[in-house]
C-alpha cells in the first residue's frame, strides 16, 4: 500500500507540476498577448474605430479566417490632406505656393502691379479671398509649371526643410497624425500595401512622402499637369506645362486607383466629400471591406470643422458613412495624440 501510495503521489506530483507550468505559460502568454494589443495602435483609444480597424485586419490577415485576403490584394488608399496631416488655416500646397510666389517675385517685377501675384506678395489673404479660385489657380500654375519636374522637386524640398505652420511653428512634415502614421505601419506590417490617392499634386507630395509616412514615390497618386519630355541646352528633361492633365479628387479617384493600381483596395480612408467615391468604390468590392473617415472634432488640439468648412467639408460623405455603417474617427475622443510632437 505505501508502494502504490508513493507511486500515486508521484504521478499526481508529476501532473500537478506540469499543470503549474502550463497554467504559468498561459498566463504568460495571456499578458504577452495583452501588451501586444495595448502596444498595437498606441495613440489611438480604446473606442469603436480602434477595435475595428484591429477586427478587420486580424480577419483579413488570419490564415483559415473566411475573410482571409492574399498579400497581393491587401490594398489601402488613404487621402493625404485632413485623413494623414492637417489642412488648415489652408491646404498645405496652396501655402508653399504662396511662399514660393515670395521667393519668385524678385524675378518678376511686373508682379507688383498686377492681382493676383501683388495681393500673394502683400500676404494680403482677403484679397485673394475676395478674388476665389481663379486667382489661387492662376498662382498655383505659375509656382508650379513651367519648369522641369527636378527643378519643382528641389523646391518643394527647399520649402519643406524651412518653411513653418503659422500656428504651431512646426514644419510642415511634422503635421502628421500620429495614429494614422502609426495606422500606416501597422498595416504594412501584415503586408499591406499602403498608397496615397489624394487631390493634392503627385510632384509635390512625392516630394516628402517617403519622409513623412514611409510611402516611395511610385505608391503616391495624385492630380498631375501635362509633363512632357524635351531636350532643353542639350539635356533631356520631363518638362512641367500649365495646364492640368487629371483632376484625382471625387469621382476622379476611383479612376485614378484603376488606371494606377489597377485592384480596388480593401481598405479606405478619408476626410472629406471629395473622398466620398473612393470610398463608396472600396465598400462595393466582394468580401470583408473596411471604409473610415477622420472627423476632425478636436478645436483644442487641432480644429474642429466639417460640413460648413470651405477647407476639407464633410457633408455628403458622413450622411452616407451614416447610412453604410462605415467607421467615422472623433478626433477628439479617439485619439490620445494628435501629432507626434505633442507634449504628454
């Protein structure tokens, strides 16, 4: 009896010593698991958008998952101006053109007689304001063509590497969102492959996109002017012209992701009516879809604007994010940080 007495013991012994160990490692494994999700997204909180950008990735990218997408097909387009760094007190591309008109004017005396370029100069924003698009249109074309694309390149780059936001003194590469920065390496760390689709011009934001967001040149879409290759003093060069070739803004987007990428993404994200279509292409795809819109509702750490806004207005696009059950960001709510130099 003592024999089989020990002998039990032992075996029990034995048992209860792996069943320690296994319970150990599983709740090792259980607090791994929970810094993994508290590490992932870190300046987005815990709240409706978060859960279901993880949800849908972790469908998507499980293997045996029913909603299981290949690498090759994992698309994600994301608008640039309001979706990835700010867009006020105006876009971005407009302010550089109206530093770049500055820089340009000593080369140009006629300017200081003639509206809209004298307004530009003066810095005189309600003028310009009062004189609307054609004025902006017509200072844009003239900092922007008629040169070659280096030439616009390296001005662009010149500008970025000085130029600060007039209201938090940043340059404007370190305008960027931090969630949707950190958003972009998530994705591309489950083998996404993240573009840019935006309204903005391709030669600019190609300019610093590599920089800011970890996105080359090839992966960056975006309205474009007529560029043609010449032989200028004997060197070829891709010769920049003022008239605009493709409008990527509405309806133009989706166009612009066929003619270029030539998938329909799985995941979308914007900020604005202009992103409306792109958004309404992705969500009309087959299988498991994710759609999201930045709404900008933070007046303290950002700006808070949407349907009256003459800058990024989001009017028809949330009535029908509403309609579709598409993932709508409070910026205000949602975000723990809006920029990556924000002080804790």
């Amino acid at each position: 009896m003592d024999k089989l007495r020990m002998t039990g013991l032992r075996r029990w012994a034995t048992w209860a010593g792996a069943a320690a160990i296994s319970l150990l490692l599983a709740a090792c494994a259980g607090t791994d698991n929970a810094r993994t999700s508290s590490a992932e997204l870190p300046s987005w909180n815990d709240g409706p958008s978060r859960a279901a950008i993880i949800e849908f990735v972790k469908a998507v990218t499980q293997p045996g998952s029913p909603d299981f997408v290949a690498v090759g097909e994992r698309i994600a387009v994301f608008d640039n101006d309001g979706t990835l760094w700010s867009e006020q007190p105006m876009y971005f591309q407009l302010l550089f053109a109206l530093d770049r008109i500055k820089t340009m004017a000593p080369s140009h005396p006629e300017w200081a007689r003639r509206q809209p370029y004298k307004a530009a100069i003066a810095g005189d924003h309600a003028a310009l304001a009062k004189a609307g698009e054609p004025a902006l249109l017509k200072i844009v074309g003239v900092t922007h063509t008629n040169m070659s694309t280096d030439d616009f390149t390296l001005s662009v780059t010149q500008w970025a590497a000085k130029a600060r936001h007039p209201r938090f003194n940043e340059p404007y590469t370190s305008m960027t969102y931090a969630p949707m920065r950190e958003l972009l390496d998530y994705l591309r760390a489950r083998d996404f492959k993240t573009y840019i689709v935006s309204g903005g011009e391709t030669e600019f934001m190609r300019a610093w996109a590599q920089e800011a967001y970890d996105i080359p040149p090839e992966q960056v879409i975006g309205s474009s002017f007529v560029t043609s290759f010449d032989m200028r003093g004997g060197q070829p060069v891709l010769w920049r012209h003022g008239k605009l070739e493709f409008n990527d803004d509405g309806p133009g987007k989706p166009v612009a992701i066929q003619r270029y990428i030539g998938r329909r993404p799985i995941l979308a994200f914007g900020n604005s009516d202009g992103d409306l279509q792109m958004l309404q292409w992705t969500a009309a795809g087959s299988g498991k879809r994710f759609t999201g819109l930045v709404h900008h509702t933070d007046a303290k750490r950002e700006w808070a604007y949407d349907r009256d806004s003459k800058i990024g207005r989001l009017d028809r696009a949330l009535d029908e994010a509403q309609r579709q059950g598409w993932t709508v960001v409070d910026m205000e709510k949602e975000w723990s940080r809006v920029y990556a130099f924000e002080k804790p």
